[in-house]
C-alpha cells in the first residue's frame, strides 16, 4: 500500500475543487466517503470517484457510502431504488426465517450491484445495534430486530451479501448504540446500564462477527466502562471490550470527528481517537478547514494499524456470478410478504 494518512475524508461537493486536489495528493487519505452532497448522476460520481483515487495514487483505495435502506441511503432513485429499512428485514425473519435471511443477503447483493457500478467499493453496514424501548429513535428501524440474535443472524447475511459482490462491509457502531437515548449527531449520550447487561445483548451481536474486516464505533459513554469518556475515545472501551471481550481485530474507525457528540477543537478529538486505540479518523463533512485540523494530527498508517488497513481490503474485487435481474425479481417477490 502506497503511503497514506490514517483518515477517511470526503468532500464538499460533486467534484473536488483545484483546492481539494491538492489537500488531497499532499495527505494522500486512506479513504474517501460520499454523501447525498455528492451525488448527481453516474457519470458524474464515477469521475469524482475516479479523481479522489488519482489522488492517492491508490486505484483500490476505499470509497465509502452508507447505503442500508429505508431513512439511510445516500443513492436514491435512478441511481438506486428506494429500499426498505433493515426492521422490514427483521419482520420477514420473524415470519420465516429462511426468507429473511435470504431477503438480507439479496438486499446487500443489489447494494453490491448498485455501489460497484459507480466504483464505490465499501458500504458503512450491517447495523448491529440492539435497540431497547426508551433508546432515541436514530437507530430505531435501522436495526434488524430488538433481540441480539436476530441482529447478528441478519447482520452475518448483510456481511456476506456485499461480500459477494466485492464491496467491503463496515458493522456499526461498536460496541452497540442501540441504548442511546440523544442522537450523537447532536449530543453525547450516556448509557448506564449494567456491565453483565452490555455483554448479554448490546454486545452480543458484534462478538458474533468479530472477523469482519472494519467497524465503526459509536459516541456512546458507557459509564459501567469508563464513566467519563465515549466509546471513540476510550482507551478502555477499545482495548478491554472491542479487542479483547469483542475479540475484534479488524480496522477500527471512528464515527464522524465532526459529530456534536464529541468535545474540543477537531485537533484535539482527532488526537484522542487515535491515541484511544482507533486505527482511522473519520471526518465527513468536507469543509477545508476541519479536514487541515485533521490530517495535521492524522499520522501516516505505519505497523499494526497498517496491517489492519491491508486485511481489510483483501476482498476487493472478488464476487460471484449472481445475475442482476433475477436478483431484484426475488427480492421484490420476498418483500411482497410483508408489504
């Protein structure tokens, strides 16, 4: 892997500007991530796509997007049909099980189909928080179900899904925000529930996919954990319950820098994330001056968080023969069962 910043930056409109270029070919990211922003047509995406690499030198350098379904999808009708949200998903496997597992996985092919197509190779899901009554409706129904094995069966057919069609998969947001009860775009909430509770639910699910390659983290203070600091920013959240209890050795990033959940100046918070024992900042806003903040503390991917980065995108570029049509004919027909 040629040289690059442990950062994932993305950018303010739907091309990069002669300033943006050159932020970007002098810091060389990791990774970009798009949003609706972003996003005009196909031709349009895969030239800003196109050109972000250029930046880097990195042909196979990840471009992310969150495309689940339902209130989160960044591609919208032409460039994607309208999908459902994950708890549609959950409510067919509550009827039958074989059916919504299937209708998970076909759900993630087509993402694969439709992110491929515009040379977007990595999409921020499955989902994997447990939502519980009471909890702020940001995660709501975007989670496959309220009880953690449904969420990891579910989440493990999304993972194989994309995986069939050569996108790389990210589980958020570890290790489970489906307790929150602020939305962490706009506040930092605190989750006081017990340390034995945590482990028999919200964690649950994530221990269960511990060998995906990359996952995200949530803004979330578990205060049974660390009563003073956010999972993102918890030396003791990542190292003792996100790599040793979770087990997961994948690449770690964190959520958005730029969220209202976090604390301090963009250098500070992208100095604690890194120091915390996150291997990528994640900033996503595009606006030139968080970015410099930013990269100015990101240092270059070097040893374990390089190796990480490397796994990662092993499955770049390797699906299977599944024919567009037929997959799109079956899952409409599987989700006429809960229409």
């Amino acid at each position: 892997m040629n040289e690059c910043k442990a950062v994932i930056l993305g950018a303010a409109g739907p091309v990069l500007t002669p300033e943006e270029e050159t932020f970007f070919r002098e810091h060389r990211p990791w990774g970009f991530i798009l949003f609706a922003r972003n996003i005009v047509d196909a031709e349009q995406v895969r030239a800003l796509v196109d050109c972000m690499r250029k930046c880097t030198d990195r042909p196979n350098a990840p471009v992310f997007l969150d495309q689940e379904g339902g209130r989160v999808q960044r591609l919208r009708p032409p460039l994607a049909p309208n999908y459902p949200p994950a708890a549609d998903l959950g409510a067919l496997y509550g009827r039958n099980q074989t059916d919504g597992l299937r209708a998970t996985w076909l759900l993630s092919r087509l993402h694969a189909f439709d992110l491929i197509n515009l040379g977007i190779n990595a999409d921020c899901l499955p989902v994997l928080d447990v939502p519980v009554a009471g909890a702020h409706d940001v995660i709501g129904n975007r989670a496959y179900g309220t009880e953690p094995e449904i969420v990891a069966a579910l989440g493990r057919a999304a993972v194989d899904g994309l995986l069939a069609g050569g996108v790389l998969p990210v589980m958020k947001h570890v290790p489970g925000h489906g307790r929150a009860t602020a939305d962490t775009h706009l506040a930092l909430p605190t989750v006081d529930t017990p340390l034995e509770e945590l482990r028999a639910r919200d964690f649950a699910p994530f221990k269960a996919l511990s060998d995906v390659g990359m996952a995200m983290t949530a803004h979330v203070i578990y205060s049974a954990i660390d009563p003073d600091l956010p999972a993102t920013t918890s030396p003791i959240v990542i190292d003792e319950i996100i790599r040793k209890e979770i087990g997961f050795d994948g690449l770690l990033m964190s959520d958005d820098v730029s969220m209202k959940a976090l604390s301090g100046d963009f250098a500070s918070r992208s100095r604690a994330i890194l120091a915390a024992g996150c291997d990528i900042v994640l900033h996503c806003n595009g606006v030139m001056g968080e970015m410099e903040a930013v990269v100015a503390e990101t240092p270059r991917l070097t040893g374990e968080a390089l190796a990480r980065a490397e796994r990662a995108l092993l499955p770049l570029g390797v699906s299977d023969d599944s024919v567009e049509d037929d997959m799109r004919a079956e899952f409409a027909e599987l989700m006429q069962l809960v229409a």
